[in-house]
C-alpha cells in the first residue's frame, strides 16, 4: 500500500508571462490556482503577491495588462479563492503589483452578463482576458464563458474600470458577430484595440474598443481560434512597444508580423519563419546589449519547430536569422507563453506547464 507525503503542495502551470520594459516590475507571472507573482527582482525568491488588503489570495489569474507609460499600473483577470474569501473578475494594481483592489462588477448591461459575471463573483471560475489602451484609461474585458471568449460579453471602459458598456463587434457587412473574439491593444495609439477571432478573423477598433469591424487578414493567415482562454489558448499575440500599429503572432502554424496602417485602413502581414515550420509562443526582447526597446528592431523569442527541430529559438531580423537557444536537456514540458527581457539582453521567460 502506498500513499503520498505531500502536505501543501500544488501544482502549479504557468499560464501567461509579460516582461515590463519599464517599472518597478521585471517579471509578471499569471499562473494556475495559486494566482500570480511580481518579481521585482529575478535573482530573488517572490512570494505570492496578489492578494487584497487583508492578505487573502487572488487564484488562477488568466491574463494581465499595463500601458508602456504607467506598468505600474496593471489589471488582471483573477479568480476567486476557494474559500470565498476573494471574488473574481477584475483586480487592478497602482503601485506596481504591491497592493490590488477588486474592480465592482459593471452589473445591469443585460441579463445574460449579469448572470455571466454573478458566476466569475464566485469561487475559482474563470474571468477571461482584460487588456488595456496605451493612456492607461480604457479597459476592454472579455468575460470568459469557462474557456471561451464570446463576442456577445466584450465590453469596455474609459475610465479605468469605473464604469463599463457594451462593446460591438460587426463583421465586413457591419452585421453583429455571434462568435469568440481576444482583445488586444495597441502600445503607442490608445484609440487602436486588435481583436482575433475563432476562424483566424481580425477585428479593429479605432475608437478605442467602443466597435470593432472585421478587416482583410493578409494572405495565408491561418484560420486558428484565438478565442479562448487558460489551457486551452495554443496562440499569442504580442503588440510591439513603441511601434503603432504592430504585432507578433504565434498561430501555433507559424510565426507573423502584422502591421496597421490607420490612414488607410490596411492590414499587411508577412510570415517569418517556413511553412513546414511551426511556432507556439512569442515573446519580445531588447535587440541588442545597452539598446533601446522602443526605438530600436526588437529580439523576437519563440518555441516552436524549426528545420524539424523542437526548441526555443530568438531571431534579431524578422526571420531572416533564427538561432536555437536551448539544447536537447532544456525542454521544460509544455510551454504556454513566452516572452523577452526588454532591459537586460539576451535574456527570456518561459511559462510552463
């Protein structure tokens, strides 16, 4: 007869990390049940940081968001703890993940989102994907249905999570959308928020979140469901800093650059690694030792496949270059996001699972 001697222990799955280029922030952890980590330092040990005032743990906290020119002012999309006493939904941080405070659900702008956010209120239920507008004011929140982001819950702030509406979401013939859609925003223009559909679709919003209209997606781009949350999320999606209109984009097929010209309305894109290749993750970094993130071209890491070949790979010119990182006793299990150190060069984190 065996039984186990484990007293306290957790399994722990890294769902998302971001690297701040500013801030007192290196590092933000999102991870599964026990709630996220704010290293200041990644040389040193960080206890467990999102908690309210009385010390009571946030769990399972599914994405996180800040401005390029206030990081230290972050929302994130927390659970409930298992005894009650934390609810979920919306936690924000103004002093750099040192304290949080639990945003008052925006209840009333229908009965389906009243009943929707009365569950994520309670114990250990998914929350879903925040992101935030470049001036640090408009919030847009896609309240998960478990695993899915349904059009149908977006809904955006303008003062920080004060007050929400509804947002719209119109296909090319200005008809609703009845689908899932991931939010992300623009790192320079506070007025231009991304959205990614089930299908591959790719919304814009111009007026910061209040609609989104779907635009072409270059040729080729791969019709992957950006649409869901924790686990089940294979993409990721990175806006550049200091660059308006651009992202990095794991399909889970290949790895992208997007780029939105707003004059024009135009959505360009280009692939940077192969066909036969594959990349699950992506991450931005400093370019180069004692560079500029902001101004500068920017180290993109990835984990994917390349030539074949499983592994964490970085490329300093779009693709045109890809170096493999890691060796074959580096694997580290299942990796769910990526990211690059945008102060120190060279350096990356992975979330795994």
């Amino acid at each position: 007869v065996w039984e186990d001697f484990c007293d306290g222990m957790e399994e722990t799955v890294h769902i998302n990390v971001h690297a701040p280029a500013r801030g007192r922030v290196q590092v933000l952890d999102m991870i599964g049940d026990l709630g996220g980590f704010a290293f200041t330092d990644v040389d040193t040990h960080c206890e467990n940081s999102f908690a309210d005032g009385e010390g009571n743990r946030y769990i399972t906290c599914l994405s996180c968001a800040f401005s390029d020119g206030d990081p230290d002012h972050i929302v994130v999309t927390a659970r409930g703890n298992w005894t009650g006493k934390t609810k979920g939904g919306l936690i924000v941080s103004r002093d750099g993940a040192k304290t949080w405070k639990r945003l008052p659900m925006p209840m009333g702008l229908s009965e389906e989102m009243d009943v929707l956010l009365q569950r994520i209120s309670g114990v250990n239920t998914n929350a879903g994907w925040v992101t935030m507008a470049a001036d640090g004011k408009t919030y847009v929140w896609a309240p998960s249905e478990r695993i899915f982001l349904k059009t149908k819950y977006l809904m955006v702030s303008h003062d920080a999570g004060q007050h929400f509406k509804r947002s719209m979401v119109l296909d090319k013939n200005d008809e609703p959308v009845e689908g899932l859609m991931k939010p992300v925003a623009d790192r320079v223009d506070a007025n231009l928020i991304f959205g990614f559909g089930d299908k591959g679709e790719i919304y814009v919003s111009t007026d910061g979140g209040d609609v989104f209209r779907q635009t072409t997606a270059p040729a080729g781009f791969p019709e992957v469901n950006f649409g869901l949350v924790d686990c089940a999320d294979r993409t990721e999606i990175r806006a550049a800093g200091g660059e308006t209109g651009v992202l990095y984009i794991a399909t889970g097929e290949g790895l992208w650059k997007l780029e939105y010209d707003k004059e024009t309305h135009v959505l360009a894109g280009k692939r940077l690694i192969r066909k036969e290749d594959a990349a699950f993750c992506v991450g931005l970094g400093l370019g180069r030792p004692g560079g500029d993130y902001f101004k500068e071209q920017k180290m993109v890491y990835f984990n994917g496949v390349v030539d074949g070949e499983y592994g964490f790979y970085r490329t300093p010119d779009d693709g045109k270059t890809i170096f493999r990182i890691n060796t074959e006793k580096q694997m580290y299990g299942r990796i769910h996001s990526v990211d690059g150190d945008k102060r120190t060069f060279g350096r990356f984190f992975l979330a795994t699972g």
